[in-house]
C-alpha cells in the first residue's frame, strides 16, 4: 500500500484533474467516485476500480468497501485481471480532494462503461425515463434518485450536455446513475429505438396536452422530460403519442424538471399497483 502526503504528487494531481475536467474523464478512460455508498453502488453495477484513495483516519477500521473485499481482483478493460491499487491518503490532504468532507474517507478512480441502447434488457411494458438536453448535473442526479425510487427499468439522456459521469452528477444521484440502467444517446437513436419496440412516448409539454393523471401508463412508457428554459424539441413533439401537462396552479408556468419527473413517474407506479 503506497502513501500520499503532497498535493503535488502528481497520482493526486490528476485525481483532481479527472474530477473538474470532463476531456480528461475521456482520454483517459476514468472517473472519480466519492464515498462508501456511491463506491458501493458502482462495484455491484460491475465497474472496476482502477485506484483507491483511502484517508484512515476518516474511514475508520473498514478501510475498504465490503463489495471490494469480496472481489478484490477483477478484469480490467483489456481483459486482464488486476487488482486496483490501494493508496493512503492522511485527512489534511483529503480534504483537500474530496467534493465534501462526509464522504467516509474514500474516493476512487474508476474505468469507464460504454453504456449503448443495445445492452438494455427491458421487461415487458417497461418504464422509461428520458430526458433531452438537461444541462445541469444537480439535476440530471436527482432524477435518477427519482427513477431508482420508483423502480424505473432504464434512463435515456439525450443530446447530453454533460457526461454521465460528472461527479457532481454521481454526488446529486447518491450513487442511482449505477444502480438504474443509464445511457447517452442522441434524440434520433432513441425515438428509433422506443418505436421499434412499441413503447408509448409521452411528451411533458404545456401545449396541446391532457392532465398527466388521465393518460394510461400501465403499458410500455416512456416519460419524456426537456429543459426548463426551452421545453423539448419538435422531433420529440412530433414523435409523441400523448402530449401531458402537470396542472399549475399557482402564478407559475413550471417545475424544476427532477419535481416533475417524479411525480409523473409515481403516477406510472400508482397506476401499475391498482
């Protein structure tokens, strides 16, 4: 186990550079997970650890997350096996590195996943959530808390204006980005893709639309969500099969997009469990 005392190491100089900088995510293959919990979620979805950063004194006695300690050694992304490498970090300088000081004293890097439409594997009349060019991390990771709540079988992002794994994203998630099935795709792709399998799309939209509450969502549906300044596209508009609106009530015309996307998929849960 190697240990760490200098912020200008330059291991802890790129963990840095990994976590503000989203070109470096990419050539590099990378990402930055803070926190047992996140950590923990991220291992069980099948991610590798490529390095650990551990701070003792924060972490405690159970310096290592228990779905590490159980498969320690792991297949890298050329297929070799390896096992990630351990460093010590003391508190001083982890406070330095961590986003948030309450993050049980671990952080990692960990190797990307090329996530595609094609490795979702949806049951039958599955829930989907979509959302098109939300730009806002915050956002983007409460809506994936909401759609792990509410047991939602994938979560398409598209023409993303920010990469799946930023950490404020992973932060805002708690960790859901792992545990619910997530892909990037462009508008088209996905159109394509939930039309081909006869899922019913459903366009969040104020104009020409009916009360959320009196559109069935029991059969195959995907929940399509854009952003709060602009709305969604045409392609998604014309696209739909039902245009849907949450009534306001107040002197406001809308929601922050992740309250309106889970009340709409908790009326999709409603309406399955009667």
């Amino acid at each position: 186990m190697e240990t760490i005392t200098s912020a200008q190491n330059p291991k802890i100089k790129n963990l840095l550079l990994l976590q503000e900088k989203s070109k470096a995510r990419r050539e590099q293959g990378l990402f930055v997970v803070e926190g047992r919990r996140e950590l923990e979620h991220c291992l069980e979805a099948g991610y590798n650890v490529r390095t650990l950063f551990v701070c003792p004194e924060i972490a405690g006695e159970e310096t290592l997350p228990s779905a590490l300690l159980r498969n320690p050694v792991r297949a890298n992304a050329t297929g070799s096996v390896s096992s990630p490498a351990v460093i010590e970090i003391p508190e001083a300088l982890y406070r330095k590195v961590a986003y948030r000081g309450s993050t049980e004293g671990i952080i990692a890097e960990v190797e990307y996943k090329e996530r595609k439409l094609s490795d979702l594997r949806l049951p039958e009349n599955p829930l989907i959530m979509v959302l098109e060019a939300v730009e806002k991390p915050g956002n983007l990771g409460a809506v994936l808390r909401s759609a792990d709540a509410a047991g939602a079988d994938a979560v398409l992002i598209c023409d993303p204006l920010t990469d799946l794994y930023n950490p404020n994203l992973i932060r805002a998630s708690i960790g859901a980005v792992f545990t619910v099935p997530t892909v990037a795709c462009s508008s088209e792709e996905a159109i394509s893709f939930l039309q081909d399998r006869g899922i019913q799309i459903l366009t969040a939209q104020l104009q020409d639309s009916s009360l959320y509450y009196n559109i069935d969502m029991r059969r195959g549906t995907a929940l399509v969500m854009g952003t709060e300044s602009t709305g969604l596209t045409d392609q998604w508009r014309k696209a739909a099969s039902a245009h849907i609106r949450i009534p306001m009530l107040g002197h406001l015309d809308s929601l922050n997009v992740s309250v309106s996307a889970a009340i709409l998929l908790f009326e999709a849960v409603r309406q399955r469990q009667i």
